[in-house]
C-alpha cells in the first residue's frame, strides 16, 4: 500500500478508500469509526481522518458525529443517512453503547407518528455529549442499564429501539418527550391489534410503569377498545386515589375511569377521542 499516494488523493487513494467500503459492506457493516478505518487501512489517524473527509465529500459516507460514519445507501447518495433512516445514523453513533431508540423515535420507527419527526431521541446507560446527528438534533434521555434493556429490539445498523409495547409505555409516562397526550392516543389507536398485552404488563412491571399502563388502558376504554383495556389491566391492583390521564395537563377533573384509577380534564377527554 503507497502511504503517500493515500494520502494526496490519488486515483490509488480512492480505490483504496472503495475496497475500504466494500469490506464493511461484504462484512454487513454499515456503519464505523474513525479507529476502525484507520486500522483497516494501516494509516495514521489523520492520514485516514482526510481520506474519510474526501468520502464524505464524495457523498458515499456520511459523517454522522464526531469519529462515527455511515456508509450511504445505495439510492440515497445525496441525502443525509438520518433523512430516510434513523437507525443507520443512531447504529453509527451508539452501536458501542448500550442504548436504544425511543420516545417519539420509537414511535416513527414504528410508523406509529402521523407527523414527521425531526428530533432523534436516544436512551442511554452511558453519559453522552453529541447534540445531533445527521444534522439532526439529539435528545440522550439516561437510564440504568436495566431500564434501557427493557423492551429493546433490534432496528439494524447497529442501532436498538424499544419494542412496541414499550414505546406505548414511554409515550403515556413522558407526553413531554413525544409530543402531547394526542401523540399517545393516535399511537395506540394505530397499533391496538398488534399490542401484547402480557408483554406490556411485564415491562410494566419491569420499569414500575404500573400508571403508564393504566393511563393507556383508559385511552383504549375511551377509544371503544374495551377488550384491550381489560386485558392490559389483568391483575393490576388499581389504588383508591386516582391519577391524571396526562401528567402534563394540570386542568381541573371532569371525569374518573375508575376501572383504571384514572382522572380525566375535559381537554384530555377531547384529545383521547379524537
């Protein structure tokens, strides 16, 4: 390998930096560091930090956030990785962290959202100081290694998203994060026959999202999804004081779901039925 070619650009330089891309696509990657390129290609780090600027001037890697690349798909050159797929930037950044997509990212990843969604949101074991991606802006919401394992599948790329009973579970504990209680109810009502209610009970359990399970199974009432309710609720012991349907929504009750403990402002009302 000519060093000194590579590094001034020659035509050797990008059939170099193309064999480059081919190994990880041949190994199924499609995403990498700046460490792993530079081990590939036995170059000094900014020898191989210019070599990966030209890529990404070339529009065949993206360079998601600092140290971390995407190898755009084909169909996609021109267009940020996160434009189309988020997993591909979130597995560049993140697939050497215990994490998972969620919240409203969740949510979209699903196609749970009726709106786009432009902010990525990520849970992390780990502390983390990149604020976008792709461009895009990041939202790291830290949880325990414990929490951050439950209910996360595999989205590809590298990158893991809460399941879907999960991303419900999130959606009716943090109406702040997705975007109000109108995001939760659409969801549910978009993906009501795919839910399990067994799997949603045991995360519930998991995490102590026992409220956010009642709140969902209050939306279904509501929403004409009695079965579903009654299943979510199965065996859960529902305390004598209620709680609100949006923790966000401070306006005065005006009616009680007693089978769930749950305490509905007559604005919640008009959103859950919509």
């Amino acid at each position: 390998m000519n060093k000194c070619n590579i590094e001034n650009g020659t035509p050797v330089a990008r059939k170099t930096s193309l064999d480059l891309l081919d190994s990880f696509v041949a190994s199924g990657r499609s995403t990498f560091t700046t460490a792993e390129a530079s081990r590939a290609l036995d170059l000094s780090r900014q020898a191989t930090v210019n070599l990966l600027g030209r890529l990404v001037a070339d529009g065949l890697v993206e360079r998601v956030s600092r140290g971390h690349y995407a190898i755009r798909p084909i169909g996609r050159l021109g267009t940020a990785a996160a434009a189309d797929e988020t997993a591909l930037a979130v597995g560049a950044a993140f697939s050497h962290r215990q994490h998972r997509m969620a919240y409203r990212s969740a949510l979209a990843h699903h196609g749970l959202t009726l709106h786009p969604t432009r902010a990525i949101q990520v849970a992390c074991a780990t502390q983390v100081r990149i604020s976008k991606l792709s461009g895009r802006s990041l939202r790291v919401v830290k949880e325990s290694p414990e929490l951050v394992e439950v209910g996360s599948t595999d989205a590809g790329h590298g990158a893991r998203v809460s399941d879907i009973e999960r991303g419900m579970l999130d959606a009716a504990r943090r109406t702040d994060l997705i975007g109000g209680l109108d995001v939760t109810a659409e969801a549910l009502g978009l993906c009501a026959s795919d839910l399990d209610s067994e799997t949603l009970r045991g995360h519930a359990r998991r995490i102590g999202a026992t409220p956010a399970l009642r709140r969902l199974a209050s939306i279904a009432r509501l929403r004409g999804l009695v079965a579903l309710a009654d299943e979510m609720l199965l065996g859960t012991v529902i305390p004598h004081t209620p709680i609100p349907a949006d923790p966000q929504e401070p306006s005065p009750p005006e009616w009680t779901d007693s089978a769930a403990g749950v305490v509905w402002s007559s604005t919640a009302l008009d959103v859950a039925r919509r």
